[in-house]
C-alpha cells in the first residue's frame, strides 16, 4: 500500500469516527429535549400558585407576595445551581 493511500484511508476513517460522533451527540440531545406530557404540565400547573384576576388592593397585594415567592425560589434555584457549577 502507498504512503498516499494509508493518508487517505486515515483521513476517511477519522473524519467518519467524527461524523460518527456529531450524529450520536445530536441524537441524544433532541431526546433529551422531548416535551413535557399533558400530565408533567397539569401537575406544574396546579403546584404553581395562580395569580387573582382582580384589581383591589388586596388582589395587587397578594399577586405581588406570590411573585415575590416565585422570584425567591428561582433565586434559590441559581444559587444552588451556581454552587453545583463551581464545586467541580
């Protein structure tokens, strides 16, 4: 066998491996990312606290405790997930 033909075939069997490789990682990327079931939405929905469709005072000023308490959680959500990132 040439010089010529070994470079070639070498050339081929990396940039196949490569495509290989691209193809497995996409493959299991979009796995990963399937929607979420009419269950998994039903339950998040209903742990979820609604906001009032008033417009009182009390409405506004309870609207804004449960948003502040969605807003505490995903706080507390990054931190932890900050903390997670930097410990490896």
């Amino acid at each position: 066998m040439s010089k010529t033909l070994k470079i070639v075939l070498g050339v081929l069997v990396i940039v196949l491996i490569g495509a290989g490789a691209w193809w497995y990682m996409g493959e299991s990327s979009t796995s990963s990312s399937l929607p979420a079931t009419q269950a998994q939405q039903d339950a998040a929905a209903a742990a979820a606290p609604a906001l009032s469709q008033g417009s009182s005072d009390s409405d506004l000023s309870q609207d804004a405790k449960t948003i502040d308490g969605q807003m505490n959680g995903l706080n507390s959500d990054n931190a932890s997930i900050d903390q997670g990132m930097s410990s490896n």
